[in-house]
C-alpha cells in the first residue's frame, strides 16, 4: 500500500514513540579521531576508518593532484566515457593486492552487493544467507528472485543440512565476513570448504562481503581470505569497501576474470552509474600502496593491540561487551532507552559513541556500537572504558 501524508506522520510519530527515530548529527570539523559535532568537540568511537587513513597526507595530496588533472567529477558511465587511466590502474593494484585476477570498481559497496546477487544467481538457483547479513545482500537477495534460504548466525551445522536437501539448480552462499553490527568473524574456512567444486555435486558460489575486513584482515590487508590462509578459487567472490580501511570512498570486487567480465555485462549498477571521480581513484592508488606497506602492517598491529586492550579493560570492569575480535565491539544496552540514554551521557563526557536499535538490529538487540582506530590512542581507550564504567554501572 502506497504511504499517504497521514500515514507518514503516523509511522514517524510511532518511531518516536518506540525511541527507534533516526536523525542526523552535523560534523563540522574533523582532525582524525577527533571532531566537534554540533559545536561539541568529541572522540569519535563510532567511525569505521580502522586505519586511520582518511586523513593520511599522502592520500589528501594525492587526491588534490588527481583533480588537478582531470577534474571534480568522471562525467559518465565506465562503458561511455567515464573510465579513467587510474580507475584502471586501480583496479589493477587491487586486483594484485587481493590475489585475484581482476578486480572492478563500484561507487560502494550496497551497489556492489546488488550487482553480485542479481548478477549470479535467478529464479532457478537458491541463495544461502546468514541471518545477520548485511542490508546490501539482503536486498541483493531479495531482487535475484532466487530462493532464499537464510540459517541462523555462524550455523554450519545448519547451513550443511540446507545444502543437503537441495540439489536443484546453481547454489551460492552469501556471508558478511566480520559482521557489521556484531563484529564476530564467519567461519570462511568451513563456509570454503562448503563450496569445493571437487566435493559438491552442483556448482556453488561463495560471495564474500569483505567491507570490515580489507585492510584491516591479512598481513598484507588482503582481507578475510588471507587472514584464513585461503587462496583464490574460481567460484569465490569478495566484495570490499573503500570507505573503511582503505580511508576513502567506493568498493570493489575481486574474483576471476570471468567474474569480472559477467559484472561489466550483466550488472546493472555498474553499467548505469557514474563512475567515481577519478580523483577519488588516485586516492585510493595511494590508499592501497599504505595499506600494503611497513606503515600499513604497523597500523593494524597498532589497531589489534587497541582490541585487545580494549577487551581486557572491559573485562575487569564486568562491562557487557559481546565476544568480537575485531574493531567493531558492540555493548548490549538490553532496551532502546539504555541505548539512547548511554550514548548521550556518553557524550556529554565527550565520547562520540551511535546507539543501534531496531530495525538495524533484531528486537531485544539494541546496543552501542564502539569501533576502534589505528589512530586512537592508548590514553583514548583507557578514557573511553573509564567513561563507559561511569555511565553504564549503575544500571548493571
């Protein structure tokens, strides 16, 4: 049923009422870690630039040169005229990074994830999704027309048995590989070893969204597949952001160079999208060349040792963090009004930390979301623990 104006006012009173209304804060300077926020100077624990790169004067400069070049803007698709030199050489720097043949560009992830689903699979095959999917594969899911199958979170056993009783058509598992709003790790190995052509009697695909692994996973920032110690296979495809780790914009995904050349043909938001600014791909040149170098390597050190101490603080102060390694470290609120009263207070002792609720997370699932950067300080994590035990003791 289409909304009417009634309807609207009605539906967002109602979220309102269950304290699930989303709204907007305005950033009006940034210096790394820091902001001000309405006027307010913050910490940002809430932002997924996990090497802290956004800000890296190589990448700033080599974005000012790139528009130098060629412009504020590509002007066009990729197959008109809008496919640049360093959109290309790009593509191929990650393709080297990840091990993969190719690799092609997309303006971010959501469009990538559309493309992937609806590229490989249709009406005869079956999608298998973990139920803590991303919205991007979900959606992707949803308009592939295959048949879905969902099994519930890191459930292998599950997941096997689902396999089993269909042997119809093409197969393709899709899985986050850190979770966005869990931060826990998909089981890559098993999910692997799941989609072996040489054990499976149907072909099956392994679709991987790597948004909150590349850079961050691997010893060279491969992502998830390196960090497992799994090698390239023809029928296992990663998706990565650019606006996380790599501390800019866009996403990309690497498989075969059939994959590739499928996507080109057949996914129509690579087809009928703008290409990104090529000045944003010159950014990304220099983002990639960071990530896989000594700096590189010692800024995820220096963001896993944040983790770990992270971890440890929280754990001798009894706080209810769940059990992720990675830099996403959610804290069970257990109502929308903790989440909501937590993160003010939060703030007003000058952390900025984002309160997820439903529908973002299942019900009874609110929480804050913390995520850690390489550009965090030791002192910044043992302040932000301190001000969470001040704010959340008394409630637990």
């Amino acid at each position: 049923m289409s909304p009417t104006p009634d309807s609207i006012a009605h539906q967002l009173q109602q979220s309102r009422q269950q304290q699930r209304y989303r709204s907007r804060q305005r950033v009006t300077a940034v210096n790394g870690h820091r902001v001000v926020v309405n006027g307010q100077p913050l910490l940002n624990f809430c932002s997924n630039d996990y090497l802290g790169l956004s800000h890296h004067p190589q990448l700033i400069a080599a974005e000012q040169q790139g528009a130098a070049r060629f412009g504020a803007g590509s002007g066009a698709s990729h197959l008109i005229s809008g496919h640049n030199h360093d959109h290309h050489r790009l593509e191929q720097a990650l393709a080297d990074l990840t091990g993969q043949e190719a690799a092609l560009l997309f303006a971010n992830g959501y469009m990538a994830n559309l493309a992937l689903l609806t590229t490989f699979s249709d009406r005869h095959d079956t999608l298998y999704c973990d139920k803590l999917n991303h919205a991007s594969l979900i959606d992707g899911a949803r308009l592939s027309r295959a048949k879905i199958k969902r099994y519930p979170h890191r459930d292998m056993a599950t997941l096997s048995r689902l396999l089993e009783q269909s042997r119809q058509g093409s197969a393709t598992i899709a899985t986050d590989s850190i979770f966005s709003m869990d931060g826990t790790l998909a089981p890559l190995d098993q999910l692997y070893a799941l989609t072996d052509p040489e054990s499976t009697p149907s072909p099956r695909w392994l679709i991987i969204d790597d948004a909150h692994a590349f850079a961050v996973l691997g010893p060279r920032g491969e992502g998830s597949l390196a960090h497992f110690g799994l090698p390239p296979r023809d029928n296992v495809i990663q998706m990565g952001t650019l606006g996380k780790g790599a501390g800019v914009y866009g996403a990309f995904v690497a498989g075969s160079q059939q994959v590739v050349e499928r996507l080109i043909q057949r996914g129509r938001s690579y087809i009928y999208t703008t290409a990104l600014p090529p000045a944003i791909a010159a950014g990304l040149r220099q983002s990639i060349a960071l990530i896989e170098s000594e700096e590189g390597a010692i800024r995820r050190q220096q963001l896993h040792h944040h983790i770990d101490h992270f971890r440890t603080l929280s754990q001798q102060l009894s706080l209810p963090i769940s059990d992720s390694m990675s830099a996403i470290q959610p804290l069970l609120t257990g109502s929308e009004t903790n989440a909501l009263s937590w993160s003010a207070q939060l703030q007003q002792r000058g952390f900025w930390v984002s309160a997820i609720r439903p529908p973002t997370v299942p019900e009874g699932g609110s929480r804050l979301r913390i995520t850690l950067s390489a550009s965090h300080t030791t002192a910044d994590i043992e302040a932000l623990v301190a001000a969470l035990a001040e704010t959340i003791t008394p409630y637990i």
